[in-house]
C-alpha cells in the first residue's frame, strides 16, 4: 500500500490542479491578512479581547471585511473543492485508462488501491492546509508582532484538523462517485452540486430557516414556546448540512468569545457573561460536530470501499 | 515440456445474473507451454482469465494456478503471474521506466535489483531508446512491448496474454510472436487469448477452443488436424493452362487422392499426404500445360470453421 501512496502523492505534486489548488489556498491566506491589516484593530475593539486578556492571534484568522471573516470563510468554500477534485477521478481514470486490471494482477489487495488513494490524498490536503496555516501564521506574526499562546496554538492546531477531515467527507464523496460512475465528467459534476447545495443553498442563502418556516410557520403573534420550538427545528435542518456543521465548530473554535451554538432566549443572555469559553469548553460545545464530521466521512469512504471491493474489473 | 500441470481446471462456471458465460469448463495448461484460448468474442476468454487470477469469483468449479486456489490465495498467484489485460494502460504522464518502476514497487523488488530488471527486460522489447519517453506518446505497438515489459518485470511462471496482437500492424505482430514464443525458453508457461487463428498456430504448442463458455475442442495443433480433418491433410490446387476434364479422372486414380473437385482451369484436390510430384507428372504426362500449383497444409482456420459451422 505504501508504494500506491507514494505514487499518488508523486502524481498529485507533479499535477497541475495541485498547484493550482495550492495557489487557491494561498490566495485564501493572502486575503486573510489583507483583510487583517484593515480590520484586526476594530476587531480587536469590538470584541474586547484586548481588555479581556484574549485572544489576539486568532484574530488574524477571523478578522473580517466588510462583515466577512475572510480567511475561514475562503477555507470552508476552498476545502471542499480541494478534496472534490483530489478523488473525483480516483477509481474511474484508472478504469478508463486501462491500468486498473493492470494493478489489480499485481500482489496488493484491492482495498490497498482505494485506501492507498484516500490517504493519498488526506496527506496532501493536510500538507496544504499545514502549509498554508503556517504562512499565514508567521507573516501575521511579523505584522502583529503578538505571538501566540499556547492555547491559541492549540486551536489553530484543532482548527487544521477539523479542515483537513471536512476535506476528506468531500473527498470520500467524490471518490463514491468515481467508483460508481464511469466518466469522470459525471464523478466531477454531481459532488459539486451537492455542494452548491449543501453550502449555498443552505448556509448561504438560508434553506434551513427556509424549511423551518414551511414546515411550522410562526409570525410575530405566535407565543414564545412556538417561536422556540421554531428556532430549535431551524437549527436541526441547518445541522443536516456539513457545510454548516464546519462554520459552527471553526467559528466556535477560533472565537472564542463566541455566544453558543442554538437558540439564546433573552432571558438566558443576561446571564451571560463576556467571557471567553476555555478550551475545553469550545471542544466541548462542537464535540458532536467533530464526531459528527469524522462520522459522515468514515461512511463516504467506507460506502465507496464496499462498492469497489464488490465491483466486477473487467473493462468492457 | 513437462507434465506438471501450470493451469488445471474442473468445472469452472460463471453465471452474470440468468446468462452463463463460462460453462463447466475444463482445461488444463502444462508447464513450458505456450497454449492458445481460441474462441470468438464473447466467448468467455476473459471471464475466464479473470477467474484464474482471482478477480473474479466463480460461481462453482475449482482451479488450480501453480498449485494455488485464486479464489483463495490470489496474492500468491499475483506473485508469480504476469497478466496483460487486453487494453492494457499506463500511467500516460509517467515514462515507461516510472512505470515500470512502480509495478516492480508493488511487488516489493528491492530498488537496484529494479533497475537491472527494468533495462532487462526493456532491451527485450527494444524499447531502450524510449524508456525516458512519457508512455502518453507511445505508439499501439511500443505500448503492448512495454505491457509484455511490464508482465515480465516479476519474472513471472506464467503468463497470460490476453488479445496481445489486437490492433497492431503486421510487423509488430511478428515481433510480438516472436517473443511470445521465446518466454518458454526461459521457463515461463504462457496463456494466450485470441481470436486471431494464423497468430495462435504459429506460436502455441496446445490450443483449445471455447465458443459460449464452452471448451469445444482441447489439444495439441497436430492432434486437432487430424481429428477435424479426418485424414485430407493437404488441399493441392492445380491450375493448367485449359480446361481437361480427362486430367480429374487420371488424377483421382493417384493412390491417397481423396476428393477432385474441378472449377474450369484450377482443380482442388484433396489427399493425405504430400502428391505434388505424382500430381504434377500426370498433369505433364498428360499434355496439359501447368501454370502452377499450391499446397495448403491444414490451418486452424479449418478447425475453427467447422466448428463454428456445427454450433
């Protein structure tokens, strides 16, 4: 198995969509510390961290322009197209070119060709993440000159985790699709449009609540255990998407000082104080998140290897 | 050639959903063999192949590859058998020797003894001059050279070569036969499919036919000869110069004359040996004026026609 990973990642570094990914990346990177030098300050301010002792250094990833965190933001539309475009060709480029019989009658087992190709590349996307986080970590560093805490650290560290297996949920679909589909035109296709749907669609342009309100209409007069029911309902059909799953973990993740995941009553929010979660907190708030994430890629890939493993070889 | 058996099948089958496509199929493939799969396409050649490789599960049946059970251990038979594929592929942005490189990886040859084996078997194919050439630039021909480089990197005991020739033109096709029949010199069995009967008989020790899943006739070439031609071994054509319908009855009375059959200047004559010499001093006894005259031994094609005629 370690000599088809070695031979993906060789292809994957010498192939143009790499670079070109790569430079999508640091474009992100670009734009996130452009959009830092202008806004880090009322950011900053806004948000009190300076005078709550927080946490500026992750401010150089959330700074926003013009009310967008640009860097996650660029990150959670990059990402997925990133780990789209590493598998969408993984089995059927082989099936079509002739060279997977070939492989086959040579001593690995089959499963050793699709994992092989998923580690591939799960190692690439964590380089260019790693990569692109570092950059953007140092030269944020020169510009600031606050370095960072350990527990700033920490979460950037969990925050490229996180990314890196959002990349591989999208990754293991269009490898599903590059076993079940013989062109790789209609490998290419259909898990872009379930991105477009999944992050659009609902993160962007709001289906969730869209939904919600088909489904339980409210209105201004609805009494306050409807209008929470409603909220909470909202929240589930949003949760459906992994799209939306990734913006609430980065974001609780990297703001620390984040007001929660859900429906805040205002009763609730008087006691609320301005303090940031700690740690242990954030990870405690986006745990089902996580496990959530990692879950839904397991069964990607893990549908994809049945397929493959149960898939007749012969190319006609 | 010895008795040992590199390929031994007991009633192989493989059903995809209600239709059968390889039906009790018995055959065996000794070692130091070149045998030859006839059989039109569609026949179960491939189906077949992938079965003996443990690609594809048959449905009941056993088989043994070098003593191993595909379905069971097909690692160790990937170990020592090389199988070209019939639109074999290759990595077309790597060049031959990568590619090559990467197949000797997976089968965990160590790196120098890789390198030796590659400009090996790669001066075997003629291929030196392009073995830093990407394999997207390849011709038909270079690419089945670098498939038959490729089956032969692990050294292999057998090989099994499927359509090896299909799309090549006449002079890579010699070239491609001629290496295929010099593999048992170097102890490896080979297996080859196709549908190409003049290809099969030039080089293949045994053939057997398959039409619809089944093994129609199994044996060496001389055997099968004798048996589908019932005794007219040689067909001679006689063409003189004008018609002589007296010339047909001289020449039927010659001893081991079979069948005349008379079609104005040229006559086909059927007969079990070699008659040319009587045949020729009749027609000059005679008097009539030979133009020329043919003698076509049997051929496959024979075999396979008529065959093919009774299903």
């Amino acid at each position: 198995m370690i000599a088809i990973i070695r031979k993906e990642l060789a292809d994957y570094f010498n192939s143009v969509r790499f670079l070109v990914l790569f430079l999508l990346l640091l474009v992100a990177g670009g734009g996130g510390l452009y959009a830092a030098s202008h806004g880090i300050r009322t950011a900053l301010q806004e948000s009190d961290a300076v005078t709550q002792g927080g946490f500026i250094f992750l401010a150089l990833f959330t700074s926003s322009w013009g009310g967008i965190p640009v860097f996650t933001m660029i990150i959670a539309i990059i990402i997925p197209i990133t780990g789209i475009v590493l598998g969408f060709d993984a089995i059927n480029s082989e099936r079509s070119g002739g060279t997977l019989s070939r492989l086959l009658a040579q001593p690995v087992y089959r499963d050793s060709v699709i994992n092989g190709k998923f580690l591939a590349g799960i190692i690439s996307m964590s380089l260019m993440v790693g990569t692109t986080l570092l950059l953007v970590a140092g030269f944020g560093l020169r510009m600031i000159g606050v370095p960072p805490t350990s527990d700033e650290i920490i979460r950037l560290f969990i925050y490229g985790l996180l990314t890196v297996v959002y990349g591989a949920f999208w990754m293991g679909l269009a490898m599903l699709f590059s076993v079940i589909f013989r062109r790789a035109a209609g490998s290419l296709l259909i898990p872009i449009v379930i991105f477009l749907i999944i992050y659009f669609f609902w993160v962007f342009l709001g289906f969730g609540q869209a939904i919600a309100n088909a489904v339980a209409p409210i209105s201004a007069e609805s009494d306050i255990a409807t209008q929470i029911q409603q909220a909470g309902m909202q929240q589930t059909i949003r949760s459906l998407s992994p799209s939306f799953l990734f913006q609430e973990a980065y974001l609780v993740l990297l703001i620390p000082i984040w007001k929660g995941i859900g429906a805040i009553t205002y009763s609730d929010l008087s006691y609320m104080l301005a303090n940031p979660l700690s740690l242990g907190q954030s990870l405690l708030a986006i745990w089902p998140h996580i496990v959530s994430l990692v879950s839904l890629s397991a069964i990607c890939f893990g549908i994809s290897y049945i397929i493959f493993m149960k898939q007749e070889i012969r190319a006609t | 050639m010895t008795d040992t058996l590199a390929i031994d099948t007991k009633d192989l089958t493989k059903n995809y959903g209600k239709v059968t496509v390889v039906d009790h199929l018995n055959f065996h493939v000794r070692d130091n063999e070149v045998f030859g799969l006839l059989g039109p396409n569609g026949a179960g050649k491939t189906t077949t192949i992938l079965m003996l490789l443990g690609l594809t599960e048959p449905a009941s049946g056993t088989i043994r590859v070098c003593d191993f059970n595909p379905s069971r251990e097909p690692l160790k038979i990937k170990r020592i058998v090389g199988y070209l594929p019939e639109a074999v592929g290759f990595y077309d942005d790597l060049t031959a020797r990568e590619n090559l490189r990467f197949i000797a990886d997976l089968n965990n040859i160590s790196a120098p003894e890789t390198e030796r084996r590659i400009d090996e078997v790669l001066e075997m194919m003629g291929l030196t001059e392009e073995r830093d050439m990407v394999t997207g630039k390849f011709s038909r021909g270079m690419r089945q050279r670098l498939g038959i480089a490729d089956v032969l990197i692990k050294q292999p005991k057998l090989v099994i070569l499927d359509e090896p020739t299909s799309g090549l033109d006449p002079a890579g096709i010699n070239q491609l036969l001629d290496i295929i029949a010099g593999l048992p010199k170097m102890g490896t069995t080979v297996l080859l499919s196709s549908h190409q009967l003049y290809q099969v008989q030039r080089v293949c020790h045994s053939v057997g036919i398959l039409s619809r899943g089944k093994m129609v006739i199994e044996g060496t070439i001389d055997e099968l000869g004798r048996e589908a031609m019932a005794g007219g071994r040689y067909i001679i054509e006689v063409e003189t110069a004008e018609p002589n319908s007296e010339l047909v009855d001289i020449i039927q009375k010659i001893k081991g004359v079979e069948k005349v059959e008379s079609d104005g200047t040229t006559l086909k004559i059927s007969t079990d040996s070699d008659l040319r010499s009587q045949i020729s001093k009749a027609v000059i006894d005679k008097g009539a004026l030979l133009v020329q005259m043919k003698a076509h031994e049997f051929s496959l094609d024979d075999i396979y026609m008529k065959y093919f005629k009774e299903n």
